[in-house]
C-alpha cells in the first residue's frame, strides 16, 4: 500500500465511520507492528511511525531502520488487514458509546424495528437502541414503522458492541417534551424547578417564572391547553398537574397538592415531615386515589406531607402527649415539646437523634438510649397490632361479601324452586286432563 492509498483509507474510514483520522492511523501502526512481531518473534523491539501529512511509513526494529519497501509490502498481509479491521471496529464502538454517552437524560426520536415478547428495538439512524418492557410506559404497545421519543437511560459497552437502553418512564421525557413544546422554557425564561411522576397515571411538574410578565402556568398550559395537550398525547393520557413553584413551603405544598384547598401547612424541621390540614370534604382530593395525590406532592417538595383534619390532629397530639409521658425517665414537659416538633408516634420518637433528645430534656446518654429503646420496641408492638387490625378488617370485608352474595343466590334458588314447582303442577294439570279424557271416551264408548 503507497503512502497515497494509507491517506485515501484513513480519509475514507473517518468520513463513513465518522472516526477520528489518529485512531486510524494509531491502527494501522499497530496493525504493521502486529505483522512483523509475528515475523521477527515476540521479543522484537518494533517501532512503526505513519507520516499525519504525506503517509510515509518509517520504523525500526531493534533500532535498526526498516526497508520501506518490507513495510508497504507487510501492509497488505492478512495479519495486518484483521488487526485494522479490529481496531476500527472497536473505534467505531467507542465513537458511538462516548456519542450516546453524552445524550444520556435526553429525549431523541426513532422508528420501532421489531417489538418481540416485551422489548421494543428502535432505531436511532446509524445504530439500534433497545426499550425494554422495565422502561415502557404502562398499557403501552409499539408497532413496527412506529416512531416514538424517549430518553437515553443507559449506555454500556458489550463485547464488540454498544448497548443503548431507551426509558419512556423517567422524569427526563416530561421535561424534554416540556422544552420541546413550550418555547419559554427553551429560551430559559420558565425553569422546570422540580418533577415528580408516576408514569401513565399522572405527573406534577414545578414551574418557575424569571419574568413577572410572564405566567409560568398559563404559558405551559398555552391556548385552550393545546401546548399541555401535546405532552399529554406523547405520554399516553398521562395527567399533567402543572404547579407554581416557591421557596417557601407554606406555598409549595399547598401548590403541590391542588386541586385540594389546604386550610394549614405545619412544617416539622426536625423530620423534614409537612402537617397539612384539610377540611373534611378535602380529605379524599388531598390524598388523590391510592394516595397518589399527597405521594407526588411529597417527592416534589422533598419532605413528607402527611394529611389529616384538625379533629384527627388534636386526637393524634393528645395521645402521643399522654404515651410519651408514660416512658419511664421522659418528663411530660419535654413530651409535649416534641410533639410540638412534629413527633406523633413511638416511630417518630425511635428515629430521633440522640443529641436532639439529651439537648431537649437535659438527659444522659443512658436515659436517653433507654427512652429510644422502649420508643421501638412500642412502635413494634403498635405495627403488630395495626398488622392484625388490617388482617381483620379484611376478613370481615370477605365475610360481608360472602353474606350479601348469599341472598341472591338464595333467591336464584328459591326462583329455580318455584320453577320447578310450577313445572310439576303443570305436569300433573295435564296428567288429570288426560285421565279425563280418556274416562270420557270410555263411558261414550259403553253408551
């Protein structure tokens, strides 16, 4: 090979492969040295250099220069040609690895190739990327030719391939679809501050405006909803909840949990836990079905929310007071104090810090261990007894079951009683029809 065609292949394989021209060149060399280390043996010291601007070969071996005319021809050996492929393969993989590897979070568009059993292969133009059914969308289903978007979630190295998983269930496609439909975003204008999700069913994302002119939540809803509305279809019907962001979780959680109206947000700092107060009729929208509601409130916030009226508080606060109060060595002063920081539950009072305690009621390392000590083993003892109350309770829903089921069937029974009856009735009327017939027939004859 003239030094003219070395230039031409690497020029030619960096535009096809779109790998660098020093990875091509590292691998031709490597490939010569390959060729003469099997000539020459292993323990041959050999040097191969490519000119970057003419492609001359140069090189030594022991430290003696190199005929160039043995190393065009060693170009062309079989040895030398595997290596090459070798190594451009294994820079192609790595080209493409550190490419996707960069897109990793970030929404792309592919057409679906195959969908066999639960995994979709998609392809993403100069390679094939793989969504598995751990990372689709609940309910969904592909179909070849089908173009869909999703994020990157991973991408690995596997022998002399690169793996690329697709997710359609992180937080990153709804706010990739966000900036992709909402131009105010793109521009850096509204900033997506927080994400919760739970994928198919219903998301909640915070939104922030740095412009007082501009209204971060009607500018993501936009016109008759018609921004909110192509998110929504990308995700399948999934729910948007939009909610204006504040630093100020008096105002955050409440946000967080609309379209339920909160009467009082208590913040627990000690427990990173939000006591919010609702009115009874708010109780159920607060919660959301299966306590979804205050579940993607809580992960937007970052602290625990948890729901309750105000009669059921101050039933929850006198009788945390009154079961603090009864640990041996915990004064009914300093049990009041931490419910009045939010510790409602022997659970609660099991986690707390040693310091805080022994700073709180000016108690010892002992006291205080044996006070955390009897605080779990009456929070095992109350999970116990809950666990039996919902063992309970469902047995009595199986029995209430079976009963209202018993009287239909009851009556199927006593219906089926009756028709039976009435069919026996009805045969023994035509029985005595018959009889009276053939007894008239026979005195007609005798006359």
């Amino acid at each position: 090979m003239k030094p003219d065609e070395i230039l031409r292949v690497v020029d030619a394989i960096h535009r096809d492969k779109n790998i660098d021209k020093e990875i091509v060149f590292g691998a031709i060399e490597s490939a010569l040295v390959t060729a003469l280390t099997k000539q020459y043996g292993e323990n041959a010291e050999i040097v191969i250099s490519i000119d970057r601007e003419n492609g001359r070969v140069s090189g030594t071996l022991d430290g003696a220069e190199i005929d160039t005319q043995e190393l065009s021809g060693r170009i062309g050996a079989q040895t030398a040609k595997q290596v090459i492929i070798q190594k451009i393969r294994e820079a192609e993989r790595d080209a493409i690895h550190d490419e996707y590897e960069e897109q990793v979070g970030f929404m792309v568009s592919g057409v679906v190739t195959r969908h066999e059993g639960a995994m979709a292969t998609v392809s993403l133009g100069g390679t094939e990327a793989i969504l598995p059914r751990s990372e689709q969308i609940p309910g969904e289903s592909y179909h070849p030719n089908e173009r869909i978007r999703a994020t990157i979630f991973e991408v690995r190295k596997q022998g002399s391939r690169v793996k690329i998983i697709l997710s359609r269930i992180r937080p990153q496609l709804v706010q990739r679809l966000f900036e992709q439909e909402i131009p105010e975003i793109a521009d850096g204008v509204i900033e997506i501050r927080a994400i919760s999700r739970e994928p198919g069913y219903r998301s909640k994302v915070a939104v922030i405006s740095s412009d007082a002119r501009v209204d971060c939540v009607g500018a993501c809803v936009g016109v008759r909803g018609n921004r909110i509305k192509n998110i929504v279809e990308e995700l399948g019907g999934e729910r948007i909840d939009i909610v204006r962001w504040s630093d100020d979780l008096q105002v955050l959680v409440p946000n967080a949990l609309q379209p339920a109206e909160v009467d009082e947000v208590i913040l627990c700092q000690m427990l990173g836990r939000g006591i919010v107060l609702v009115r009874e009729d708010q109780l159920s929208l607060a919660i959301g079905r299966r306590g979804q509601n205050v579940r993607l409130a809580s992960k937007l916030c970052g602290w625990d929310i948890e729901i309750m009226t105000r009669d059921e508080l101050d039933q929850q606060i006198e009788k945390a007071v009154e079961g603090f109060a009864s640990i041996e060595g915990l004064e009914p002063e300093v049990a009041e104090r931490l419910v009045g920081e939010g510790f409602l539950s022997y659970d609660d009072l099991s986690v707390i810090e040693p310091e805080d305690l022994m700073e709180m009621g000016g108690l010892s390392e002992d006291a205080v261990d044996a006070i955390v000590t009897e605080a779990e083993r009456r929070a095992a003892i109350a999970e116990e007894a809950a666990a039996d109350q919902r063992r309970r309770q469902r047995e009595q829903e199986q029995i209430d079951a079976a009963q209202a089921a018993a009287p239909s069937e009851a009556g199927a029974a006593s219906d089926a009683a009756a028709e039976d009856k009435g069919s026996e009735e009805a045969a023994a009327d035509e029985s005595a029809d018959a009889e009276a017939e053939a007894t008239g027939d026979e005195v007609a004859g005798a006359e």
